[in-house]
C-alpha cells in the first residue's frame, strides 16, 4: 500500500549501497510507489535479501554485485541493469561509510598527544583508511556517475546523492568523513550545472542523526543507554531526538519525482531535527 503522494510508475531506479539500512529503506518505499528497482552492492546476499522482500511484497527488483570503486566493474554493472530493465532513469548514489581507524580518540589535541603512545590523536591518523574513506564516500559517487549516467544524456534523468550533515558541521574525531561529505555536497552541485542541458536533476539528502548499523556502537552502551557523544548530540537538535529511517523517505520522494521538484537541481537537503540551524546557545 502506497504511504506516498507520488507515482514512480515507468521510472527505473538504480541504487547503490542498497544493503545499508538507509538504502535498502529508499529501495523498499520506491518500489511500493512503482518504481521498478536495481540494488547494487558489493554485498549481494544482503542487496538479494531486500530484494526478496520487495519482489515477496509486489514490487519489482533485482539485486547486483556492484564494486563502486572499480569502474570496469561499475560499467559491467550497467551493461547489466539496462539489459534487465531498459534504462536507469533515477541514480541513487548511498554508498559511503566511515572507518574507526581514521578517527581521533579526542575531540580537542591536548599538549603532548603527538609524543603519547597511548593516544590516537591527528598526528597519527594513517592514509590508507585516509584515502579509503574519500574514495568510498566521493569517488564511488564520480565512479558510479560516469557508469550510470550514460544514458541520461540522451533522455533525461534524476541523480540523488547522499551527503551528510558533517558536510554542514564537520563533526570532531571524524576529520576524513566530514571532508569527504563535504565534497560529495560540492559536487552535487557541480554535476547539476554540467548537465543541466541535457535534462538531468542532480540533488542531494543531507541525512542528521539517524541510528544504524555503522553507528549504534556510538550512540548507545552495551546497555542501551546514550553515550556521551549522544547527549552532545541530542542537545544541538532541537526536535531532542534521532531521526527515523521513514523521516528521511518523503524528502527522496520529493526529489524523485518529476512533477513535485522538476525545476530542483544543484541543492542538499538538511533532514536534521534542526542540528544545522541550531548555534548551540
């Protein structure tokens, strides 16, 4: 049953991360308003569980092995998802994630943590997860762009990214992240000027705090309990909660479809309970 104003009707999606909480959510819902969808990640057997889900509902999907750091894999992808489905109409870019090994163990370098075994402090962040973390959060979305893209130039075609509220406020302990994030919000908006001539939407979800596998052992103890990080984080929200996964479907609902946002190109969406707006006093 549709819980949305919108037809997605004819439209074929393509998302990837779709394994994620966040994304297999946007597969879900899309595919309950017609849109037939492809799921790609580079963990089939869980992108195939979504899409038993959806297929067992009445919907339409398929699930795809889908390494968005390999062009030549991406490509094949494609080759793949038009041979099923025809065309990609809706690119939904979800893949991204942080990696404990490039954060800080504080909030504020204190004097003498450079010389301190004991503290991972910013002198110590290694590159490897470095460069990891860019490439999964914003070459993954240049990547899969070039992929999937190609047949919007001829048609027309709606891209959304997922950005972050760090590319608001860069969160402390999570330098590489909040940079990243910030370059997949720059470069929404310079996909959205290049193709604006040819038909092509280019927008993006800057999700707040909503609770998922990646981050629950942040936000809450063993015993269920906010961390301390939490309380911090619920005090610069001014609806004093984290989002749900639903909060975050109408604002995609809203960019996917053509009627409602057709003339929307080239903006990020905060869907942050206010996080962004608040100063803090």
């Amino acid at each position: 049953m549709k819980r949305y104003n919108v037809d997605l009707s004819g439209k074929n999606v393509a998302i990837t991360g779709a394994a994620g909480a966040i994304c297999a959510e946007f597969a879900i819902e899309m595919a309950k308003v017609g849109a037939r969808v492809a799921l790609l990640d580079i963990n089939i057997e869980k992108a195939q569980e979504v899409a038993d889900k959806i297929n067992a509902d009445g919907g339409f999907a398929r699930a795809y092995y889908a390494n968005v750091l390999d062009r030549a894999c991406l490509d094949e992808c494609y080759e793949k998802v038009v041979a099923d489905f025809g065309s990609v109409n809706i690119l939904v870019n979800g893949a991204g994630g942080n990696h404990p090994s490039a954060t800080t163990d504080k909030e504020y370098y204190e004097a003498g943590d450079i010389n301190d075994e004991s503290v991972k402090s910013f002198f110590d962040l290694p590159n490897a997860p470095i460069s990891k973390i860019f490439d999964l959060n914003f070459t993954s979305i240049l990547l899969t762009t070039q992929a999937f893209a190609k047949g919007m130039v001829e048609n027309g075609g709606n891209i959304i990214n997922i950005s972050s509220m760090n590319s608001y406020r860069p969160l402390t302990k999570i330098p590489a992240y909040s940079a990243a994030k910030s370059a997949v919000s720059n470069f929404t908006e310079w996909l959205a000027v290049h193709f604006a001539g040819v038909g092509i939407r280019v927008n993006a979800i800057a999700p707040g705090f909503f609770v998922g596998n990646q981050n629950r052992g942040l936000l809450y103890t063993d015993k269920g309990e906010l961390t301390p990080r939490s309380h911090k984080i619920i005090s610069h929200t001014p609806m004093g909660r984290f989002g749900e996964l639903n909060e975050l479907v109408g604002t995609l609902m809203w960019l996917a479809d053509d009627e409602f946002s057709g003339f929307v190109t080239g903006i990020v969406v905060p869907v942050d309970g206010g996080f962004s707006a608040y100063s803090g006093v």
